[in-house]
C-alpha cells in the first residue's frame, strides 16, 4: 500500500537533525519500499505491506533507533491524501491573506478540540483526524501552531502548509 508520513519535530532547531538521503536509507532498512522525502521537514512517501497503525509505529521505532526523539509518524493511505487534499474549506482564503495550515492527528480528533476550534479564530474547519486552520499572513512572527495545539489538547501532532499537503497529494499517487 502506498502512504505518506508527515513526521514531527524533524530537522527543527538543533536535535533531530537528518538528511533526506539518510531518511530515505533509514526507511529502506526498515522495510518500506519506494521511498521519497519532500523538502527537509519529515515528509515522506512509501511503500508498505503493513496497515497504517503498524507502518507508524516501524517508522518511529526506526526514528527512535537512530536516536530521534519526539518524531511522531502520522501515516495516511494515499487515499487518505487524496481525500484531504480534495478539502476546499480553504476557497474562501486567498493565500494572497492567509497562510493556510492543516494539523494531522495520528487518531480521531481527540476530546476538546471542538471546543478549542469552535473558539478560535483562525480554525476553519474540524473533521476526523485534522484541523484546518488560517492566519493572516501579518501575523505577528514566531506564533506556534502546533506548539499551542500540542499544549492545549495534550497530544502530539503534526501541522503542515496548504501546499505542502497538495504536493505530497500529487506525490503518493505517482
């Protein structure tokens, strides 16, 4: 089956450093096949026999061996992706305005993000396992999405740019 993994916490500031090719390799040994990363960040495209729960948790024993902490796997099938990508919660926000985010949930979305959603400003749209959300792009810097997602819900997750989900859509179903 073909997937994509969105990793957390991956080549950002000083730990978890990794390169791509190393990745890729680490990913080889750990018996995904036709394996492909995009951009520096964790994002990554496989092949496996595995379900998708089983495939999380290889890879992040694969990333724990190779001594990275906190690099949780949030794994969906290439129809997964396609679903996502396919969202248009995101039509009425021009990118011109809005820097457009989705927060992947490794489960359903857990308690208390409903609510947490229904009283933010920038959440758009809560579905199963993701978060859309939207800031203004003159937003003052060095806000965290997912840090202050992290700390309220309790979990760990994932966010990642609008294009960033596009791209990996076109790249799982190649």
């Amino acid at each position: 089956m073909r997937y994509a993994a969105f990793l957390r916490a991956i080549n950002v500031g000083v730990h978890n450093r990794i390169k791509m090719a190393d990745l890729c390799a680490l990913c080889e040994a750990a018996g995904f096949d036709r394996v492909t990363t995009y951009l520096q960040s964790g994002n990554l495209v496989f092949e496996s026999t595995d379900g998708p729960e089983e495939t999380a948790l290889r890879l992040e024993t694969a990333l724990v061996d190779r001594g990275l902490r906190n690099a949780a796997a949030i794994v969906r099938t290439a129809d997964d992706v396609r679903n996502l990508a396919a969202c248009t919660a995101f039509e009425p926000f021009s990118p011109d305005a809005y820097t457009r985010f989705v927060t992947l949930f490794r489960t359903e979305v857990p308690p208390g993000a409903a609510d947490m959603a229904a009283g933010s400003e920038s959440a758009v749209l809560l579905r199963d396992r993701e978060l859309f959300s939207v800031l203004p792009v003159d937003r003052p810097p060095g806000f965290d999405l997912n840090g202050s997602l992290e700390k309220r819900l309790k979990v760990q997750a994932t966010t990642r740019y609008w294009h960033i989900v596009q791209e990996m859509n076109r790249l799982v179903q190649e």
